[in-house]
C-alpha cells in the first residue's frame, strides 16, 4: 500500500475572457509568428480564441501534439507571459499556451510488455501489478509521452478535489488526472480516519 503525498500545487488557470490585444499570426520580430492556444483539464489542446471548445474543435494531429508537449516550457520571455504562462517555440513560431488547471493533463494509463505498450482499461481493473510498470500518458492519444505511474507521487488537491501526478520539471514537475480517469482510480484509495483526501493507494480493490 502506497501512502500519498501531498505536494503543494501551483495551479495556473486564468478565467475565460477574450484578450483583445493579441492577433493569430502576427509577426511581432522579423521571420517569427505568434499563436496562441489554450489546454482545458482533460487535456485537449485548442486555439485559444476557439469559441466553442469540445473534441471536434480540439487538435488532434499526433505529430503536432507530441512536438508541442514535449517541448513545453515556461515562459520566460517579456511577451505574454502573465496571460500565457507556457511557451513552445518551433520553425519560427512563437506559440504561446495557457490552461485552465495545468498544461499536463494525464489522460490514459499504459502497461508495456516486449517493448510494447498496451492500454489499460482503467475502468474495469481491479489490480495494480506490483512487478508491472505503468505509465501515465499525456498530450496524444497514443502514449508517446509518458511518465512512470508512481502510486506515492498522486495527491488530490483539498480545494478544488482534483488529483494530481508528478511530471516533467520544464512545467512545474506536477501534472493533472484527467477527471475520468481519477475516478476510475479512486476504486483504489484509501481513507485514514478524519480524512478528507485519501492518504494510501492499494494496489487491488479486493
């Protein structure tokens, strides 16, 4: 049984509104273009002025998907960085992120076997392999990038009562469950006495 940590969780969602300011496309620097996109919490990538957000509009090229949130960061730079605190950079693209939550949303849990990686069906498993390794995927639909699934590293915020995995240091080492999927996972939690939030992850629900 793995005990929870809690870590302190900075969540980076601005409300929804229109920032007039900023224009798709322009060309602030001679051969650069600025692109604006927005990640809601399960995990789908938009442009941001988008005005109706769902699958159908959400991007869904594996290559431009895997590009972006694999070489996500900070935005460090004097453009945009209150409004759009993610940054990826690519052919002289300045495409400038921001999220409702967190920019890494875990979307599926992967097993690998023979150097292959198999889904796994979350929503009827009732045991966790302790000799198995598990990933938790993000940012496509095929497991391309992954973390290693580590039980002790979740924690579930004791405001807003999302859970959270850590994840790639360039973000803020933190990444958000999608919503689903921390449902399917909370089969496996466990509750001390006069706790709110789960303290320990059991491997099976038996």
């Amino acid at each position: 049984m793995s005990r929870l940590i809690f870590r302190n969780v900075c969540i980076y969602g601005l409300s929804i509104r229109n920032f007039a300011t900023y224009k798709q496309g322009y060309s602030p620097f001679p051969d650069t273009r600025e692109y604006f996109y927005f990640v809601n919490h399960q995990g789908q990538l938009f442009l941001d002025d988008t005005k109706v957000k769902n699958f159908i509009t959400s991007f869904k090229d594996e290559k431009f998907l895997s590009l972006l949130f694999s070489r996500l960061k900070h935005n460090t730079t004097s453009r945009w960085n209150q409004e759009f605190p993610f940054l990826y950079i690519c052919a002289g693209e300045n495409n400038y992120i921001r999220c409702d939550d967190l920019p890494i949303v875990y979307t599926q849990i992967y097993t690998k076997t023979c150097d292959e990686l198999l889904l796994v069906d979350t929503a009827n498993i009732i045991e966790f392999d302790r000799e198995t390794e598990y990933f938790l995927s993000y940012g496509s639909y095929k497991g391309r990038l992954r973390v290693r699934f580590e039980p002790s590293s979740l924690c579930m915020h004791p405001e807003n009562g999302r859970l959270y995995h850590s994840g790639p240091d360039r973000v803020g080492g933190v990444g958000l469950i999608k919503s689903s999927l921390a449902d399917e996972l909370s089969s496996f939690f466990v509750y001390e006495s006069g706790n709110k939030s789960p303290t320990h992850f059991k491997p099976n629900t038996q």
